[in-house]
C-alpha cells in the first residue's frame, strides 16, 4: 500500500502525535509499504527524507512552538499526490490538517483514516483561559463528533477514549489501537554519565518527568507533591526533560512552593541519545496527566527498568498495571508522595518494578501493533475498491 499521513505537527516539534508518526510509519515501511508525510515546515534544515512534504505554515499565536499549514498550498499539491497513487489518507490531527485530508482524500477518490491522539475536552481550555470552560468543552465535544463521523474509521489509542467519543455521538468503525513502542530502541542509556553532565551526585534520589511542558499534563500537582517527598528527602531532585508553554508559570509556581531549588529543568532531548541516559539516571518516573491518550512515556521507562509512580486516567489506565513495572496511585499529594518515597527507600522494591516494566513492555511490541494498523488499512482500502466497484463513492453515496 501507499499511505499518507497527513499532521499539523511533526518533529522537530517534540510530542506523542510526532513519536507515534514516526513509529508507526518506521514499522509499516518494514512490513514493505510506502508511507509519506505531509507537515509543517519549521524553518529548520532538512534531513534529507524524500518521503517528507512541508508545507508553509506560520506561527501559532497561543503556541508559539507550534505552525499552521497554508491550507492552499497543501491543496495545491493534489496533482502531484494523485501521480503517486496514494491507496489511503491517514489523518494525525484535528486542525487544518483535518480538512486539507479530507478535501484530498476525495479529489483523489480514497479512504481517509483519522487517529484522535489527543483529548481536547481537557485540554482546549488551557490555550483559551479567556472563555468558561464550559464553553471550550461543548466545541471540543462538537468538532470532535463532526470530524470523527467524517472519516471512514478512527482510530483510538485506549478503550477510554473511544468511550468518550461513543458519549460524544460518534458513530463511525473506532479501532482501539495504541502506538507501541520499539524495546530495542530503548535499552542502554548511561545514568553515570547523565549524572556527571549535569552535576547530580551518584547518591542523589531523582524523580523524573518526561513529556511536553503543558497545563495539561498536571505538573504543578507533582510540583506540591514534591514538598511532601522533600520532608524525607531533603535533597531529591525533581528532573523536567521537555519543553512547552507551561514552563515559564510552573517555573514561578516552584519558586512560590519553596522547592526550585529541588528541580532541574533539562528541555528536550535527543530520544536515541541523551533521553536514555536521562531515563536511567532516575530513580522513579513520575506521571499525574488527566488527558493521557495513552502515554508512550511511561511504556519508555519501563523499557529501560525505571519505576513508575502514576496515576491512572483516560489512556493511561489500560497502559498502567500495578506491579508491571508501576506504583498506581490517586490524584492525592499525600498518596502519590507516598509511593514515590516507598520507591526511594526500598531498592528490593524499585528493583522489582524495574525487571517486571522491562517484561511487561514486550506485549506493548511496535510491531505487532503495526500489523494490526496493517490490516486495518487494507480492509479499508478494499472496502473502498469494493464501493467503486459497486458504483458507490467513499461516502456510501451513490454518484
């Protein structure tokens, strides 16, 4: 097959929507199919990846790490994409990318797929803080349930979120179908040499947050239950490996807690280098998201034999199982802190979670979920032929 993803995001913007492209299209391109990407251009050189279209895009005013494509020019491109046969459109996110998918997915007369990566019920309010929140969730709940029905299938990446879109009236096939991770590609990674670099003795209890630096992800919830974990262990050292718009006011947050001088902010990094060792100079993950899809983060630490200390809502509660690698917990300072310190002061008990995450991770396999994508992308493209043949269009219409 010739597939397209078609994203509003893509790297170098560091996110889960960027890590799941890149995974999913690394693991179909093994199984021998073509899958280029339609994205924003950042204004950074390229890689030389002839299976990457970028498109011009301009700042996004409330975030500013991210572009708005130039919806004409990604349109002006149906010409060249129709020469190229492409068998399916694999939408990646809800903005402009969305319509430009849909709108080429019938100029060139093929099935789209949509994969809703993110829950914007709980997350669209943070980037308009001027509107009630009410309001914010009814529009995220309403284009939600138009642009999933728009679609031939979605793709989910947790049973909870495709019972969220059920409530919302979404009636089109849903496929729960999680990213999966690389296992190989996690292993290694020199905690030592993290340590050193950045000046963190060897003896020293770190915590660590990995993932974007937004509102969303309830990092200000770990910022309070620091203190608490701070009153038996004066010196532990809270670690935020990402970037994002939240930065600035959780830096503020910390100084008015009284404990910036228990964190270290480390921005993002290179995820086959620098974040492994990242990940191993930890001695517990931390996590308390409320809008998880998923959470490929805690899947990655596992991988490497880190303990997780998370909550468990939306994604996260078909990711996380407690012994397999993670402490799961309520969103309470007092419980959370609690088993992160129990973590800290047992090496038998962080041990044991480490080896049971590592074995845990093997059935969360890229590839065997990539397969499962597979099929899923053909039974679409043949039912869509099956369609034509029967002098359907792709919307069960008649002509």
């Amino acid at each position: 097959m010739r597939i397209l993803f078609i994203s509003d995001v893509y790297f170098p913007r560091v996110n889960g929507v960027s890590t799941s492209m890149q995974t999913f299209r690394r693991e179909l391109q093994h199984l021998g199919h073509e899958v280029e990407i339609i994205a924003p251009d950042y204004g950074q050189p390229e890689s030389g990846d002839n299976g990457l279209i970028r498109v011009p895009s301009r700042v996004v005013m409330l975030d500013p790490e991210d572009r708005m494509m130039k919806l004409r020019s990604i349109l002006a491109l149906d010409e060249q994409l129709r020469r190229r046969n492409f068998d399916l459109i694999h939408i990646q996110t809800p903005f402009v990318a969305h319509y430009a998918g849909v709108t080429l997915a019938r100029r060139l007369n093929i099935p789209r797929l949509e994969t809703y990566h993110t829950f914007f019920e709980e997350y669209l309010y943070h980037y308009v803080p001027f509107l009630p929140k009410v309001w914010t969730r009814y529009a995220a709940r309403r284009f939600s349930r138009f642009q999933c029905n728009e679609v031939n299938a979605v793709v989910v990446p947790s049973t909870a979120m495709s019972e969220v879109l059920s409530d919302y009236g979404v009636t089109t096939h849903m496929e729960v179908l999680p990213t999966g991770i690389e296992p190989e590609r996690f292993s290694g990674g020199d905690g030592a040499r993290f340590r050193a670099v950045h000046g963190i003795s060897p003896e020293r209890p770190v915590m660590l947050h990995v993932g974007r630096v937004a509102f969303e992800k309830n990092i200000g919830f770990l910022l309070r239950m620091l203190r608490r974990v701070r009153e038996l262990h004066p010196d532990v050292l809270f670690i935020i490996a990402g970037e994002g718009p939240a930065r600035r006011a959780l830096r503020r947050e910390a100084q008015d807690l009284g404990v910036a001088d228990n964190m270290k902010w480390v921005g993002n990094m290179d995820r086959d280098a620098g974040l492994l060792d990242c990940y191993r100079a930890a001695n517990v993950k931390v996590f308390a998201s409320r809008t998880e899809t998923q959470g490929l983060v805690l899947l990655e630490a596992m991988a490497l034999g880190v303990p997780v200390v998370s909550t468990a809502i939306m994604g996260t509660k078909d990711v996380l199982r407690t012994g397999c690698g993670a402490e799961v917990v309520a969103e309470d300072e007092a419980s959370f802190a609690a088993a992160v310190t129990r973590v800290l002061d047992d090496s038998d008990l962080a041990g044991r979670l480490g080896e049971a995450g590592k074995e845990y991770v093997k059935s969360w396999s890229a590839p065997v979920l990539a397969r499962r994508m597979e099929d899923l992308c053909g039974h679409l493209v043949a039912e869509h032929r099956f369609r034509l043949d029967a002098g359907l269009t792709a919307d069960n219409r008649r002509p």
